[in-house]
C-alpha cells in the first residue's frame, strides 16, 4: 500500500541486522546501502529506509508487513527475536481485530513496534 517508509535510527548496522533478519521470510532482501543508509524491500525495489541518526527518538512508529501466510509470520517473529527484537505478541490469530488476522509482533531496536501480518 506505501510506497516507501524511511526510518532514523541510533545504530545501522543493528537495525539492519534486525531487519534483514526479520523481514527475510517475507521475501524481502538488502538493496541499496553504505555507512548512512539501508534499504530493505522486493528484490530492486526497497520500500524501508533505514538512516543513520543518532538523535533519533523512538519509539512510536508501528510497521505492519504484509506475509503470504502463517508460516512465514512465525518465521519473521523467530527470525527477528534472533537478531535483536523484543518480543511483543507471539504468531497466532487475533480475533479482536478479525475473524482472520493472524500476527506476529517486534520491538525493533529503537523502540518500533514491527508487525508481520497474514489477514
């Protein structure tokens, strides 16, 4: 639904780690990069920026990627805790939301509330 998200963050290269980490069972890869920046998305086509600040202030942003099924959810939430995540909502359906919504939840490390979502 976006076309790009970009994001400051105190430490690149563990926000990096995290997000390739995390979002790689949702197919998405490293593209463009160097010490300042990093863009993570489809194959050529990165849509989450990550810049390097080290004033940035979290937390407060919440990003929701979308999964192709429940396997890949829990895999985003394995894959993430592994890279440095916090846990914030195990994979599993919420009801609450929709008869449907299957998610896995993060805190990234600065604070950003990460979600993988199957509805």
């Amino acid at each position: 639904m976006y076309d790009h998200i970009g994001l400051k963050v105190k430490d690149l290269a563990a926000s990096r780690r995290f997000y390739e980490a995390a979002l790689a069972p949702l197919g998405h890869v490293l593209g463009s990069h160097d010490h300042s920046y990093a863009g993570i998305g489809p194959a050529d086509a990165p849509a989450l920026w990550l810049y390097a600040a080290k004033d940035a202030q979290g937390p407060g942003t919440h990003l929701a990627f979308r999964a192709p099924d429940h396997k890949a959810v829990a895999a985003f939430h394995k894959a993430g805790l592994k890279a440095g995540g916090t846990d914030n909502g195990g994979a599993g359906p919420r009801a609450d939301y929709s008869p449907t919504y299957y998610a896995a939840f993060l805190i990234d490390p600065d604070g950003n509330n990460v979600e993988a979502v199957c509805p």
